[in-house]
C-alpha cells in the first residue's frame, strides 16, 4: 500500500507541472494596444495611407502576436512634441516620421520605408501667377537664391540648410499663410503631399518646372523599450511586402496613387541633394531595392544637376 501512495504521489507530482505548462501555452497571447496621434482640427487626408499600412501589418501579424488594438488619440501637437510622448511612454505608442540620426537615437525606427522613398522627391507650392521666375532658374546656385520654407520641427529644413538653401521656418499648419505673406517663395512638399492643400486655395499653383530629390525615409518609431511592438510591426510589413498587398495599398491607397504621373517629373529639372542626417543603417537600406519605387528611377538622365 504504502509503494502504491508513494507512486500515486509521485505521478500527480509529475503529471500537474505538465497541465499547467500546457494551459500557460495555449493561452490567448495579450492584446496589442496601439495608440497613434490622430488630430481632429488639422484633419490631414494623408495620415489615412499610414494608419491604413498600420492597420494591415498588426492584422497580418495577429496569428502569431495575438489580438491588437487601434487607438486613435486626438492631442494637436507639431511633430516633435509628438516624438516626445513617444519616447516619454505618455500617450502615445507609435509616430511615422522622416527619419534622421537624431530621430532613431530617440525612439526604435523600424527600418522599412513606408513611401517606397516618395517622401524624397519634392516638388514646390508657389503664389499664384509667380511661375515665370521660376522657369529661369536652370542651376543649383540660381535655385539657392529662392527663400524656401519649411516645418520648424522638419528634417528637412537641416537638409535644405545645409545643402546651402536659405529656409525659413515655421510651424505646420501656418506655412501657407506665411507664403501668401511672401515670407518666403517656394514650399517644397513631397509629390503626395501637395494636391489636397492646392485645392483648397486659389491663391497657390504648383510649380512646374523644379524639383529637389534627397534620400528621405519615413518609418514608424516605437519606444527603444517596446521591442514586442517593433517586432509585431515589422512582421506584419514584410509579410505585406512578401505577398504584394503593401504594393498594392500604395499603387491604389487615394493620397498615393498616380502621383509620379501627376506630378510630371519627367517634365522637370532634378536637384540631387545629400542627405547628412541620413543614419549609417539607413543609408544602408538604399541597397535593399525591392522596399523602393524604382520606377523613379527612369527619369531622362538629361533632366538631372548634381
């Protein structure tokens, strides 16, 4: 009797560590909670090919990471302070920005670009009945003359700066003002960016004959801390990227469709700039060809100035 207890026990012993690890296995996986800066005032038509990008990479990742949440928070902010309650664990769990070195110091980049390198290929908003003076500039020295604005808190404005262009900035939502106001001349704006602002007014044109090229990859940032997220979400891309739904959100998504086309870069002067704030491991993903819209690529070489 007493070797049958001593078994009985010995069996239990064994057998109860066992059902519990596997209970602890097949538990649900923890749900996601994304939190992303949403603004109602500036209602900005362009944040939906992000969010929607989003959207796609935490729901191809859900069979492996489990159940996720989306949450919009609704705070006006400029970019930078959007950074900081990134990095600070308040409010916020992700921003997409332009990257820079000082950018992935701050927060986790995730290293896959979300324009395909759009964002690098500007072309400019200018006042009304102003596109004469512009057809004259032919050279980067005569471009450098144009007072440029940009966003106070933007990448870009350190890029064009030291490229030798003359910047003038200020805050997002008040730069169209201020180049009505003749603050400055030229609004450089990626090809996606400038057509729901040029409808909106008739005061402002696009310009037609210039554009400015730099390598200027927008990611997501996360947390340096929450590596479950920076895994999550570079799963679920390159998932997309892999099967051809993160071509084809991009080639159909309404801010980012057509727009090569429409912005006739073909028709246009090309002004290579170097891009000092590009990260070492950036710079690096330019090799990687098949995260990038090549197509731009096929511009006549006779249109380019270095």
């Amino acid at each position: 009797m007493e070797i049958n207890r001593i078994y009985y026990i010995l069996l239990i012993t064994f057998f109860i560590p066992l059902s519990f690890f596997a209970q602890a296995n097949n538990a649900p996986a923890p749900m996601t909670e994304v939190r992303y800066n949403l603004s109602a005032q500036f209602v900005d038509p362009k944040q939906a090919y992000y969010i929607s990008l989003l959207e796609m990479a935490m729901q191809k990742s859900e069979p492996k990471f489990g159940p996720y949440k989306m949450t919009p928070v609704e705070i006006e902010m400029p970019q930078g302070r959007t950074i900081k309650l990134v990095e600070s664990k308040q409010h916020l769990d992700i921003v997409w920005t332009m990257t820079s070195i000082e950018r992935e110091n701050q927060l986790q980049a995730i290293y896959i670009p979300l324009l395909k390198g759009l964002m690098g290929y500007r072309i400019g908003i200018i006042r009304q009945g102003e596109q004469a003076k512009f057809d004259q500039v032919n050279s980067l020295n005569a471009f450098k003359k144009i007072i440029i604005g940009q966003g106070v808190d933007w990448p870009d404005t350190e890029i064009l700066e030291r490229n030798g262009f003359k910047v003038v900035s200020g805050s997002a939502s008040n730069l169209l003002a201020m180049l009505s106001k003749e603050r400055f001349d030229y609004f450089p704006r990626a090809i996606h960016e400038p057509w729901d602002e040029l409808a909106r007014s008739d005061d402002i044109a696009l310009e037609q004959h210039l554009l400015l090229r730099y390598a200027s990859p927008i990611y997501f940032f996360v947390h340096k801390q929450n590596k479950h997220l920076a895994e999550r979400i570079e799963f679920g891309l390159r998932l997309a990227i892999n099967d051809g739904s993160f071509d084809k959100l991009f080639q159909n998504h309404p801010i980012t469709a057509g727009v090569i086309e429409k912005a006739q870069l073909n028709k246009r002067i090309e002004f290579e700039m170097s891009n000092p704030l590009l990260s070492p491991k950036s710079a690096e993903l330019l090799k990687e060809s098949h995260l990038w819209l090549t197509a731009l690529e096929k511009m006549p070489q006779s249109t380019r100035q270095n």
